[in-house]
C-alpha cells in the first residue's frame, strides 16, 4: 500500500492523535494549552484543533497508525509513524521524547519459571491483528521477548509461539464507542487488552506472557504474576528500545510546508509543558491516569523518574540512535518493507523555533 497515495484532501482544521503514554503533548493535551495556542486564545490566528479519535470515519481515525490525513500531529509509539514513512506517508520527525516504559515477561508463581533460561521448551502468547495496518503490538511483544531470550543466550526458536487473534481495536469507527477525551484507546479498548493477556495465562493456555507499562504491576498484584525479565531495567537506554521507549513526534510535511508558525506553537507549548512538569511528579501522574484509564497509584509504581524527566522533546545522537535500533528491528524481522532513512526524516527548524520563542517568552516573563 503506499500511503501517500491514500492522503485525504486538506482542509483548515488541525489534527492530532496521541497514544496512552506519558509525553509532553499528552501533558500540554491535558492542561489545555495545545487547544488554546492552535485555536488562538494566545493571540494567534485561529484554526479548528480536532481529534482522530473524536471522527468516526475509519480513514481518518487509522490516519493515527498510517498518517495518511492532511495536518495532522501524532506523539506517541515509534513503530506506526516508521512503517508509514517506509510505506511513503510524507511526514517529518519533529523531536524524541523518552520516558521509559516498563517491557516485561511474566509467569504464573507456580510454574516453576523463574528466569529467562527457563522459558527454553515453554509456551509463550504472542497476538495477531489482522485488520490493523501495522501490528505495533506483535512487534513490540516480540521484541520483548527476543531480549529476554537474548539475555539467556536463548532464541526466538527454543520458545512456542502460541498465536491469539486480538480484538483490540477491531471495532469499526460508526460503531465504536469513542472516549470523552478524544483519545483512540477508550477504557473498553484498555480492558480488552488486560483480558486477552491474563485469561491465556491463568488458564495454562501459555506459560509466559509479555506486559507492557502499568499492565506489569498491575498483573503482580492481581494473580501474583512473577516478573522473570524486565527489559526497562536495563543499565543502556539503548538496550530498552521498543514501541514506546521513546515515543516520537510526528507531523504532516504540508503543514511545515503552508503553516510553519503552528507547527512552531504546537512544539512551544511542549517545551513548556516540560518545564512545568519538573516539580509537579504528583499533578504529572494524575493527569497520566486519566490518559491511561488507569489509577494513580498504578502509574507512579510503574514509572521511575522519567515520568517526569523524561518529558522533553530532542533530535539528539541517542534519540536518532534508538530509532535506528528500531528501523533494523523491523526490518530484519518483516514489518516494514523498506528501511527509513531516519536523516532524511528529520526537520529540526520547527524544535530550533519553538526554542528561540520558548526562551523569549521565559525571559519577558521574568522581566
């Protein structure tokens, strides 16, 4: 499929999607301040800020996974925005931003697993969706599951994959029940996922299952699942990359193209977004609650400093590095076709902007 070729008429609104993880556009999102930049309560012209998830038109809804929609920002899991660009989609990377998100493998207490070594012979879940444009999920799981394995001097061939066809997401946009917040993953989506995961487990259809952010903790204290690998614990960052660590930023080459000054607004709000979050761990984690539908307990046990730290957008060697790491994963293992020549990707002028204004603003302020 070549997205571009799919790309749906431009209009005058502005669109964005986000995934359910902590990024300083969920955090700006949240506060209000992307909604009142765009649509000009700052001063600046006024334009529509709307939602993917608020239209229940399946194109420009999967527009979140294939950017195939005119204007449109997207933060959030690396793995669409990259098989979009290799399929064609006409984006550029605006920044990085990296919290690092908890990747484990966990087992049922008695199963007498209790390290990587020990899933050599085992049954391991590993989901399939079949009407998503890209399998972000089966990826990312998969690759959970390579280091793990990696980590025992074992391979992806000394474990079964026992397949499930997932239901998340599946349901078409006219008949979706759609989230208050305009977020694509409402809290029936969420539940899905956690019953797709747990119920293979505990009735001993799979010995080991791999989890991603608050799920982990959560299925610890639900069933006693004993965590046997924890990629997230990893001393190099490098070493954590997958789906959403990190988490980058993404826009539509036509609005950089027709509309800088947007872009540059969208990006400053961010950078301040950042600045606010660094002594506000406690408002950072209710806010991520809401936006992962979970409780606020869960989310300050299953995320280290980075929830807060890591709330910045970069273009830096590390950031550029993680997503190299990324393009060869999907590559070498068949989820994209074509590799994604991650230089030519970038447009630093926006963040460089977005810099320059931010810094003027902070010092008027302080004047």
């Amino acid at each position: 499929m070549n997205v571009a070729a799919r790309d749906i008429e431009a209009n005058s609104d502005v669109w964005y999607s986000r995934c359910p993880v902590p990024t300083p556009f969920a955090v700006a999102l949240k506060l209000g301040w992307l909604q009142s930049a765009i649509e000009g309560a700052d001063g600046g012209v006024g334009v529509p800020w709307r939602s993917l998830g608020e239209s229940r038109d399946d194109a420009i809804r999967n527009a979140h996974f294939t950017h195939a929609k005119a204007d449109v920002f997207r933060h959030g899991g690396n793995i669409p925005p990259l098989w979009a660009r290799s399929e064609g989609a006409d984006t550029r990377l605006l920044g990085v931003s990296w919290v690092t998100m908890r990747q484990q493998v966990q087992v049922l207490p008695d199963s007498g697993i209790r390290s990587p070594k020990d899933l050599a012979g085992r049954k391991v879940l590993i989901q399939r969706n079949p009407t998503a444009s890209i399998d972000y999920w089966r990826a990312s799981t998969l690759r959970t599951y390579e280091a793990a394995l990696a980590s025992a001097g074992l391979g992806l061939g000394d474990v079964t994959f026992v397949e499930q066809v997932s239901q998340v997401g599946s349901q078409p946009g006219a008949t979706a029940k759609l989230s208050p917040d305009g977020s694509l993953w409402t809290a029936d989506r969420s539940l899905t996922r956690r019953r797709e995961l747990l119920l293979p487990l505990v009735r001993g259809e799979v010995d080991a299952i791999a989890t991603q952010a608050h799920y982990g903790v959560e299925f610890e204290g639900l069933i006693g699942a004993l965590t046997i690998f924890d990629r997230s614990l990893s001393p190099s960052r490098l070493d954590r990359v997958n789906n959403d660590t990190p988490d980058i930023l993404t826009v539509s080459a036509s609005l950089i193209d027709r509309r800088p000054e947007i872009v540059e607004r969208v990006l400053t709000q961010l950078l301040r977004a950042r600045d606010w979050a660094r002594s506000r761990r406690a408002e950072v984690v209710r806010l991520m609650a809401q936006e992962f539908k979970t409780s606020e307990v869960l989310v300050d046990q299953s995320w280290g400093e980075d929830l807060v730290d890591g709330l910045d957008v970069d273009l830096g060697e590390e950031s550029l590095a993680a997503l190299q790491s990324q393009n060869e994963f999907l590559l070498r293992h068949g989820f994209i076709r074509k590799p994604v020549d991650i230089q030519a990707w970038i447009d630093p002028r926006p963040l460089e902007a977005a810099r320059l204004r931010h810094a003027e603003q902070r010092q008027s302020t302080n004047v």
